[in-house]
C-alpha cells in the first residue's frame, strides 16, 4: 500500500459541506451526533470548511471555500507535542494516527497544530482525520474525497500531491488576497 | 456474526436522485454514502447524507393521527390506517357527490418522486384541483419550453455529443450548491472545469462567482430585460446563428423589433448591471459557443415569470444553442418510456378542466394540470360558492410555501376536512383534522423519476420505518383503491410493475439492476432534423419550428414576444412605497443544508445553520447601527418577521435576502409559524403572472431594523 | 561518548529521544549515557502536577515514556540524587553522596522551583507548593479535607490550580500582587472579562494584595493581606513564580542570568556544557534573553540540545511562550509577549459568538496572540509568532473565521 497525502484545493470548493457530513457519518458511525465539546456549536468535525468572503474590490470578487481537515504532516507537531506519545504515524500509509487509551485531552497537540485538526469529542479525547486509513486500505477513496461535488479533495500519492501543490503556488494565493 | 448489508438505492432528499449505498447492520443504518457505480459517481450532498438522522428522529411522525379539540390546537388521539384512511376516502367521495369532485382538492409540494401518484389521485377522483407550488417552479419553464420548443430542454453538461459547453450561463441558479432539478451538480461542476467561459447572473454572489468571468449582478426581478437587452446586441451586432434562426425558427423579424426597445443603455439603467457588461456577456455567449443556459427558479417566482423564460428561450434558439452538444438538449427517455403517462392517462374530464382554480386565466398554468393555490385558498377565505371543501396533503407546507401565510392559514382553517401526509408534524399537519405518518425513502421501495429524464432508478427499502410510518407509494395506493379501484392496486408491488411495464422489467427485476438510463451515443442530438418530432424535420410546436413568436401565447391572449414587466412594487413601479420600505427584498435565499421547509429538525444541518439568516450590505447595516448576526426585524405594509442579520459584501447595498420556509420544530406553534417565515411578507393580491399565475418572491420592498432585547442577559 | 544529563523532565527526555534518533541512523555511535535526577520518581511531566493532584490524571498518565514504549539502546539512571557542582574543567558532576560523575558531554536541564517568598507561617502544615511530584501527592491527600482553598498568585499555574480546585467544589480565594489575573500573559480587559465569569461562579478574587502572613497555630486557617483583609482558608497554594534550578553550578564560569543562558544551539558559554528547558535562559526573536517555562519550549530545547551532543548541529528556534486555561467554558489562551513600542493592536470581539481576539502585530509580525473563546486558531498564532511569518498583507484576514493555515505554512 502506497503512502498516502491529502490536497484540499480551495480553488474548486464551493462550500457545500457534505464532507463534514459524510465524515461524522464515517466516524460516529450513529445517527446523533458525538456531544459537542464545551459550547463549540458546530459540533464534533474532523473535516472543517472555511470560509472567505466575499471580497469586492472593483471587479473582482474574492471568495473562496477552504476545506481542511489534518494534513498529516511529515514532522508532525502534534505528534511531537504530545506527552503521552498517544499520536503516532502510521508505517504502511504515513497517515498520523491518534491512540485514544493513551490520550489524556490535554489539548497539547491543539496549540502545536497550524491547521487546527485535533478535535476533542465528549470523553475529551482527541479525534481527528484519520484519513480514513482503513478505507485507503480497501483502496477506496476517503469518505469526504467520495462525497465531493467538486473533485476538490485528492488523496494521492505524496510526489503526485507536491506535483499539484506546485502548480498551485503558494505564492498565487497570496496574491489574491486583496491588501 | 451479526447481519451487515450494502443497500442501494435513491435518495429522494431534494429532486436530484443520488445513487446511495447504505450499511445497515441489524436492521440500523450504520452510514450512508453515494454510489460510485450511479451516474453522479458516489457523490451527495449535505441533506442526503444527515438523512441518517431522520430514521430515528424523535420528532417522526410514528401513528395516524384524529384531531381532538379545536383545529391547531395539537391536540391528537391515535388511530388506525384503516380507520384514517377509509375517513379520507369517505370525505373524499361525500364532497365530490355533494359539491362536485372540484371541490377536492389533492395536493403536493416540491417533486419528490411521486407527482405522478398525486396526478393520478386528482384524476381518480376527478378533480382539476392538483394544487402545488408548481406556479413557481419549474412548471413554468416546462410549458414555456413546450410551447417554444416542443420539448424540455436542459444544459448539456454531459458531452456525449462530442462538446462540453464552452459557456455556461448560471442564470438565477446554484446547482453547485442547492436544488439540481435533474441537473446535478458533479455534472455541472466537472463541465464547468471543462469550459472556458463561465458567466454568472445573479444579484449576489455566489460560491462560484470569483471563478466567472463575468458576474452580471442584476437588480432583483429585471431578468426579462437583460435577457433582451443581450439580444439587442446580438441581433443587432449580427451575432445570432443565422443558419438556425432562417431555418428553424419563426418570427424573428417580430423579435428583431421588440428588441430594439431594449438597448444596452435603457437595460442598464432597468437592471442595474453596466452597460459594458451586458455587451460584453451577449457577445461572449453568443460566440463562444456552445453555450449552456442554466436557468433557475428564480426567473419564475416574479409578476413577469413567463416572459422571463420566453426571453431566456429566444436568447437560447438564436444563438442556435438547442440540440447542439454541449448546449440545450431535450433527453431522450429510457425503456420505461414516457413515466407521465401513469399520471396522465386518465384522462382529464370537462367538469374537472372547467373547475380548476385559475383555469380561466393562467392557461399556461393548467397546461400543467397544477390548479392555481392563491386562488384555491382564496376562493377559501372569500366563502366563494366554488371553493375547496376537502383537501389531502402530500408533503408539503402552504403556510411556508405560498404567499402570505396569514392569507394561507386563514383559507385553510376554512375547509371541511384537511388531512396531511408527512414524515413530521409540519406546521401545516398541525391544522389537520387527520394526519399520516409517512416512511422516509430509507425506509421505502420506490420509483425515482426526478432525473433527467435519461435516467430512471429504484429507491430501496433499507430499514423498518419507525411506528406504523407507510410509504408513500402505498399510502397513494390505498386511497386511490377506496375511491375508485378501477385505476389502482392489489398490492404497491403491482403498482411498480405497472409504473414501469414499458421497459419490461417487474419491480423485482428493476430493483436488482437499480436503475434503466440512456447515455453517451444512445442520446441523440439535432433531433429537429430527423423524423424524431415530425416527420420530415422540425419541432413539435403549431408552426414545426422553435417559436420565437408563439402562436400559442397569441391564441391564449398572452403578449407572444417577451417583456419586460417591472415587480409590482419596486423603486420604480412604487416610489412612495420605496420611501417608506427602501430595500428591495429577496425572499427566497438558499443554503445547501435545507431544502425550503425541509431539515430544521435535523441536528447535523441545523448546527451547520440554526437561525434563518438575512444577508445584508455591511454598509447599510452599519448605517442602522446593525452588527453582524444582530437579529432584526423586517417589515414591510403587510407585516414583519425576524431573522439574523448576516453580512455579506456580495449585494447591491439596496437589496437584501432572506431565507425562505424558516419554522422551529422544537417550538411548533402559531406563533413561530409567524415568527421568522418570510412568506408573512409576500402577497398574491398584487397581479400575478399573467400565464402562469406565478407570485412574486424575490422583489419586493422592506425596510429592516435591529431587534431590541427585552432584558440584555 | 560519554553523555550526562542532570534532570529528568521534558527537556532531558527529548534530549534522550534526540539521541535515541541519531543511534537508530549511526548505531556505531552509541554514547554512554547517565541521567542524573534529583528526584527518585523517574520522569514525568510537570505541567500535569495540578492534574494530577486534582484526581483528573492517575499516576502512569503523568509518566513521560518513550516512544514506542522503550529506548532502544541502555543508559544508566540515577535516581534521587541531587546535583550539588560542576567541575567543569575536570568534566564532572558532583552529586550530593559524594560520587563524582564523569563527562564529556553535559546536558544541565535541572528545570525550575518555586520561588519561596518569605511570608511569615509559611512553614505551617496545609502549606503547599507545586514543585515536584510530592508536592503534588501531598496536595491530593489534603484535597478531601479542605473546604476552602487559599491561592496565592494568580499567575498560569495559580489559576489553573484555582479553577480545578472549584470545580471540586473548593471555595477558593485568589490573591495577586499585582492588579490583575494573569498579569504577565493577558490584557487587563480581557483578564477582568475572566475574573467576572470566574467571579459569577463563587471564585474570589483579592488583586493588588500581598500576603502579610499565613495564618493559624499549626495548621493553616487563611491568610492576612497587607491591608488587613483576613481570607480563610484550610490550605494554601503558594504560587509566586517559578525559578531556575541552577544553584549548583555557582562555582563554575558558567554564564548565568536568572537561569543558565544558552545559544540556539543549546550550548552555555562553556564548551560541551549544554542547557535546555526551564533551566535554559535563551534569546528571543528580538534578541533579548527571556525565560521561557513552557512544554514546548523545553521539548524543542531538549531536542535540539541531544541532536546537537550527538554532533548535529540543531538550531532552536525560539518559542512563544504559550499560557492556556481551558478546564473552563470559555478558553482563554496567550501567546507570545506584547512587544512595547510600535505595536498596532488588531482585535475582534464578537459577543455572540463568544469570540475575543486581540493580536499584537509589530513591524509586520504578530508578536502576541490573545483570545477568548477561540479554539481551533491556537496552532495557527502559535506557529505564525514563531516562525515570525510576515503578515503585513494578511491583516485583513488575521481576524476572520476562515483565516486559516493553507498557503502560509510550506
């Protein structure tokens, strides 16, 4: 099984949010929801969608939808983070995983995350994107990239991800944000 | 070693017809996700999968239901089926024998797979009286297309005609996002990465309007003169298809005319878009073709409804953007053939025809064989000797579906029996004299026939439906059999079998293959110039040709070349109105977590959006003092609702939009039927849509201002 | 090699795993390591002590365990045994039975104590501090008895110890020195916003009011303020700041501030001597030396001090310092420190959605990040201060809800 990353391209989302949905069905795996965590009222979401705009500036809009869930990082600092060592990778696929026997909701690995992934469900143990590694397994798509209206998640291959990632510079992005 | 299956089956959570796989592990869905086998390839949206929540929602309805007690008093006593369903057919009978079969009334709301059954009831008992919001949506476009075309058209998203569009046109519609009406929006979002223009109407933005090229963001309810206004450009700049227009069309000379009364000058200043943008866009997608109209609902809830799709299927033909790949294509059906005739086969009486409401003025309305419901619930309240006496409702809300809901319940408590069928106790089944439980689709075998009509697939029982809950299907089945057996069934098995005997596959086969369609080189296009509608070529309209003039608006009184028709009330049509309410109103706003009324009572969407929102400009919510998410009230001459406020840069600063259909299920009273339902707002007493009927939803005049709170917590 | 490590925190057992990665990459390079600690209890996390003492972790969870379970190559432990010098020309370690510990490579990350101030009766029974892991254990067994909780010092861990205490149902009093909660890490606004809500659930707060004496015969009964105010109290929580464990190295040429200054490679003015956590003094971003008591800050130190003893050449980067109290409602997170002049405030205060954030920007960077009620932007701030990302044109968008990482992190 072939190592796996996640591209979520906010140039094709159009905030729809099904993915949230078919991500809590995916891993509550009941018809109520997880008791959401002190006073949040989006819930319990591994999968989150932002949302920009819109932006007027003359004749541009700037609006963009920016569907994000973990990013399963190469030097994660969640799984640095954490002193229980309760996050760990995952060999076969290099998805980060999180051991919840271990997890003590400490919030550790919230602070050390840019994305904001770590979630924190009614026990207080963290759950995030697991990247629905046993469905990678099965080779079936994640459950957000099946679901997806506007082929805006891409679980691939790292090399094939850093391809698009290239053709999607950072830099580009930068620019569309207006000063 | 416990039972874990895979069920595949049809979501039936708007009109689009997802093809879903669902796990259900002893006799419990355990999830829901699409098919990748279907033809929207494993993908849905946020409704069809939080359906997971309505098997087991505390608030479904489990048991008929008698009312006890004063009519809205909630107040219920248990029953059987039989005993609630032989009282609906007795009622039924005893009105049609005592004050004629118009005097029932049988009625739907948006499709849902079964308009057909609904038909077939109305004709059962020989009523002209089908009442649904169809007015409003999309039967409009269907019977302009009819009278125009000959046939229904649709974007061709699908290219098996060799072209994807070049230029798709999103006119009044966010397939990305909200009701497909038999386009989905993998097909339309895959053609939209494939074409090189993408040209948006609408007066705000949308999710997909900083990818167009062109954002023409018009002035609510002027889409007629837009519409025009490109055509002046094209046919006076010699852009239009000359080939098509000589050949396969008729009156373009009387075109020509009428759209020198609309240059790009005087449009602008209609519409509210510059001048250089609508030269600019006429000429894009009349040259950068094949073009791909995407026309919404939001061209038919408005005073100028039909001529707004007259104009919108004139700028269509001349461009020769009909049963062109990549442009607007009539579908060819599947096996199971022309699926309308299990509704229309029984044949519509002269009694019933004469007894439809509105019949004698919305023609194009009737043409559909919807009655008119502004006038049904009218007739209600005026005691007019005509009126309705018995209605049976199918899922659907007229106190947050039609025009002025204080109109509405008033007309509704007027009847002398009304029963309403749903999955949940809705506003309206509150007011009910009996009420049926109905089985959600996950917990039902159906026919789904929403698609695009080149497809047709098999809804599957996944799991027992909670309480005595039945399927629609059977529901429609039992009451058709009490009133007159002669056009229904021993069992809802014998139903299907009958529904799709064309194909020659029963119901059991059907269920297994899932689905009859016809794609790629089985559809065909240019049908026009093959014996397909007529024989030696040509459309199946009076002429044979694509009626730029329609002979049939001629015959019906109808001006037969679009206008343009300022809303009834506007900054224009009513400037003293305008002083007092000066803002225009949309009340029709969308989300992609509720389907109009539909989905409050489902907490994975409500927590997406819990409070029904009005977008606003935050310059003209500054200017009031109004912060974002503040709770306002707005109000025009006929009453006001509150909402909150949400900014929202994407608007002309004099228009704002509220969402529609807003209820509370977990305070289902009077009160908050009035509290937040923008419908308090509109009104059919001003003059509808001439052809149609149709009310106006999405221009209107209001003022908003902040809501005070009592005692600040 | 022969490695020693006086500690046995977060930074020395990041500093073994630095050395743990680089054997597993050069097995042929396996040093002889000795970690000397002070205390017997092998390592463990004290950030977690007042966790612990509250009964919300049991003891195996406070425990800082390797990776994958166990190391991969042996070293020898010394438990309970204090560091008392250095001979640093000699190399060695004196410990407090006699015993001379021998090195070529020394890593100081003896972490920090409570500072004791002197406040008369300070050595009465139902006194405590929150040092070590007997503080903690002393604490857990007087918990059951006590009724009312005396907190002296409203600091980070002042707070954090008041809030678990009330919500054991402890009455609890607060009093601070200086005029506010959270004096060094929150504005002053936002600390009375806190102290409001806390206020409204029964917690009392005395700020701008030092301690004169502990009172009681033997045992505790409260405490009198230098105004006079009698507060009760059958235990008292001294938390008047943390300090440096460096005394032992008093009689070397060790540079040393308030704690033992380092580079960013870890390295103290003399060579093979290494400091990393509580214990290290560091320069910030702005060059300045700042203490720096935080996980993150000792975890990173102690990593890059272990790579950097194994011959790497590891730079730390420095890191914000980072306060949370999150046991309640709303969370109330700070990070980084306001820089003086030239700050431009950008702030956002959304009442209905319960969101407070204030940024601190200078010279195109955010300096400091200060929120109420946010969740899921914390990593995000924490990240952008430091990595000292120019955010000149993402000022607009610092304060929206979708601002988010994508495009900002390569």
């Amino acid at each position: 099984m072939d190592k796996k990353a996640i591209f979520f391209d906010k140039s094709k989302c159009v905030g729809c949010q099904a993915c949230i949905i078919a991500c809590k069905i995916k891993h509550h795996a009941s018809p109520h929801p997880v008791a959401p965590p002190e006073g949040d009222p989006k819930g319990l979401s591994p999968i989150n969608v932002h949302e920009y705009g819109p932006v007027i500036k003359g004749d541009r809009v700037f609006m963009y939808y920016q569907p994000l869930a973990c990013m399963h990082c190469q030097d994660a600092p969640c799984l640095q983070a954490c002193p229980e060592t309760a996050i760990y990778r995952d060999e076969e696929t290099d998805v980060v995983l999180v051991d919840r026997e271990r997890c003590i909701g400490c919030k550790f690995c919230l602070w050390a995350c840019p994305y904001g992934a770590p979630h924190f469900d009614d026990q207080g143990k963290m759950v995030k994107c697991d990247m629905c590694v046993d469905r990678l397994r099965q080779g079936k798509p994640t459950a957000c990239e099946a679901v997806c209206v506007a082929s805006a998640i891409m679980v691939r291959a790292p090399e094939e991800i850093a391809k698009i990632q290239a053709g999607k510079a950072a830099d580009r992005v930068m620019k569309e944000i207006p000063d | 070693m416990s039972d874990e299956r895979i069920v595949k089956s049809t979501c039936c959570n708007c009109h689009g017809g997802c093809g879903v796989l669902i796990t259900v592990k002893d006799g419990v869905i355990k999830g829901i996700e699409g098919n990748p086998q279907s033809t929207t390839r494993g993908t849905m949206c946020a409704k069809g999968l939080a359906s997971i929540q309505e098997t087991n929602n505390p608030n479904r309805l489990r048991h008929p239901l008698k009312r006890v007690g004063a009519r809205g008093e909630d107040k219920w006593v248990q029953i059987g089926w039989d005993e609630a369903l032989d009282t609906i057919a007795n009622r039924i009978k005893e009105s049609s024998a005592q004050f004629g079969p118009n005097s029932v009334v049988t009625g739907q709301g948006t499709g849902r797979g079964y308009n057909l059954f609904t038909l077939r009831l109305a004709s059962t008992i020989g009523t002209g009286n089908m009442m649904g919001p169809a007015h409003v949506c999309y039967l409009p476009r269907l019977m302009v297309y009819t009278i125009s075309v000959g046939a229904r058209l649709m974007p061709d998203f699908h290219g098996w005609g060799g072209d994807f569009p070049k230029t798709i046109v999103a006119w009044g519609r966010q397939t990305e996002i909200t009701n497909s009406e038999n386009e989905m929006a993998v097909w339309f979002l895959d053609a939209l990465a494939k074409a090189k223009n993408l040209i948006i109407v609408d007066p705000k933005t949308t999710r997909l309007t900083s990818r167009a090229n062109l954002w023409l963001q018009l002035r609510p309810g002027t889409d007629a003169a837009l519409a025009l206004g490109m055509m002046n450009v094209i046919i006076n700049e010699g852009l239009y298809d000359k080939e098509f227009v000589a050949d396969w069309t008729h009156g373009f000379e009387k075109l020509r005319d009428r759209v020198q009364d609309y240059p790009p000058e005087k449009v602008a200043e209609i519409t509210w878009v510059p001048k250089e943008k609508i030269i600019k866009a006429a000429r894009m997608l009349a040259t950068d073709s094949p073009t791909a109209f995407n026309v919404g609902q939001a061209l038919e809830a408005s005073n100028n409804c039909t001529q707004n799709n007259r104009a919108m299927v004139c700028l269509m033909a001349i461009t020769g953007n009909i049963e062109r790949p990549g442009s607007m294509v009539n579908w060819m059906l599947t096996e199971a053939g022309q699926l309308e005739d299990f509704g229309r086969e029984i044949k519509i009486t002269p009694e019933a025809r004469d007894g439809m409401a509105g019949g004698d003025k919305f023609k194009l309305g009737v043409m559909g064989r919807f009655s008119n419901p502004d006038t049904i619930f009218r007739k209600l309240r005026e005691d007019d000797p005509g009126r309705a006496r018995v209605m049976h409702l199918h899922g659907t809300n007229p106190l947050l579906a039609y025009a002025d809901t204080k109109a509405i319940l008033a007309g509704l408590l007027k009847l002398d029996f009304l029963s309403v069928a749903d999955l949940y106790m809705s506003p309206t089944a509150r007011y009910a004299d009996i009420v049926l439980p109905v089985a959600h689709w996950l917990e039902s075998d159906g026919v789904w026939d929403e698609h695009g009509l080149f497809h047709f697939s098999a809804m599957v029982k996944a799991v027992e439906p909670p309480g005595e809950a039945r399927s629609t299907y059977w529901i429609y089945n039992e009451l058709g059999r009490r009133i007159d057996p002669k056009y229904w069934f021993d069992t809802v098995e014998q139903v299907f079998d009958y529904f799709i005997r064309r194909s020659g596959l029963t119901w059991e086969e059907f269920k297994k293959i899932g689905f009859l369609k016809k794609t790629g080189k089985e559809q065909k296009y240019y049908k026009y110039k093959t014996d397909y509608w007529r024989k030696g070529g040509g459309f199946r309209t009076a002429t044979g040709k694509v009626e730029l003039y329609s002979t049939t608006m001629e015959k019906y009184g109808y001006d037969p070349l679009p206008h343009y028709l300022e809303p009834n009330e506007s900054p224009y049509s009513t400037p003293e109105l305008y002083k007092q309410y000066p803002l225009i109103l949309s009340a029709s706003l969308r989300t992609p977590y509720y389907f109009l009324s539909q989905y409050r009572q489902i907490p994975w969407l409500r927590e997406r959006h819990p409070d029904p929102t009005v977008l606003i400009h935050p310059e003209t919510a500054g200017a009031m003092g109004i912060e974002n998410e503040d709770w306002v009230w707005i109000e025009n001459q006929r009453g006001r609702v509150k909402q909150k406020a949400k900014f929202f840069a994407g608007l002309d600063p004099r228009v704002v939009m509220a969402q529609q259909a807003w209820w509370y299920p977990e305070r289902n009273n009077e009160e908050s039927l009035l509290e937040s339902n923008i419908n308090v707002l509109t009104t059919s007493d001003l003059p509808p849509d001439p052809a149609t009927g149709a009310t106006t939803f999405r221009a209107l005049l209001c003022k908003v201002y902040k809501v005070e709170e009592a005692a600040n917590g | 090699m022969k490695i020693v490590i006086i500690g046995y925190g977060p930074a020395a057992v990041r500093a073994l795993a630095a050395i743990e990665r680089h054997v597993r990459l050069f097995p042929g390079q396996r040093p002889d390591v000795t970690v000397i600690s002070a205390e017997k209890t092998g390592p463990y996390s004290p950030m977690f002590l007042i966790k612990f003492a509250t009964g919300q972790l049991i003891r195996d969870q406070l425990s800082l365990k390797p990776e994958g379970g166990r190391y991969s190559f042996p070293f020898h432990e010394l438990l309970g045994h204090p560091a008392v010098g250095i001979l640093d020309k000699e190399k060695k370690v004196i410990l407090q039975d006699g015993r001379e510990i021998g090195f070529d490579r020394l890593l100081i990350a003896s972490g920090a104590a409570p500072v004791v101030p002197s406040i008369k009766g300070i050595g009465k029974e139902g006194v405590f501090f929150l040092g070590r892991l007997q503080d903690a254990e002393r604490i857990a067994r007087a918990l059951p008895q006590a009724r009312e909780v005396v907190v002296i010092g409203a600091g980070a861990m002042g707070m954090e110890a008041a809030i678990a205490f009330d919500r054991l149902g402890k009455k609890v009093r607060v009093v601070e020195f200086l005029s506010q909660l959270l004096p060094k890490t929150l504005g002053a606004k936002m600390a009375e916003y806190v102290q409001g809500r806390l206020e409204a659930r029964g917690m009392e707060f005395w700020l701008g009011c030092a301690v004169a004496e502990i009172t009681g015969a033997n045992k505790a009964t409260g405490v009198v303020t230098n105004c006079g105010r009698e507060l009760r109290g059958d235990m008292v929580l001294l938390t008047a700041g943390v300090r440096p464990s460096k005394d032992f190295v008093q009689d070397t040429t060790i540079e040393t501030n308030q704690g033992i200054c380092v580079n960013d490679r870890m390295e103290t003015s003399i060579p093979d001597i290494y400091a990393a956590g509580d214990v290290a003094e560091s320069k910030n971003r702005q060059g300045f030396n700042e203490l720096v008591f935080n996980w993150y800050s000792a975890i990173d130190q102690g990593w890059v001090a272990g790579g950097n003893m194994m011959g790497q050449a590891k730079n730390f980067l420095f890191c914000p310092l980072l306060s949370a109290l999150k046991e309640i409602e709303f969370p109330v997170l700070s990070i980084g420190k306001k820089g003086a002049e030239d700050t431009e405030l950008l702030s956002r205060y959304e009442r209905k959605k319960g969101i407070w954030e204030e940024i601190y920007v200078r010279n195109g960077f955010v300096d400091c990040y200060q929120a109420i009620g946010v969740r899921d932007k914390a990593g995000l701030f924490y990240t952008l201060i430091k990595s000292r990302k120019k955010v000149e044109s993402l000022k607009k968008v610092l304060l929206t809800d979708g601002f988010n990482a994508t495009g900002l992190i390569s």
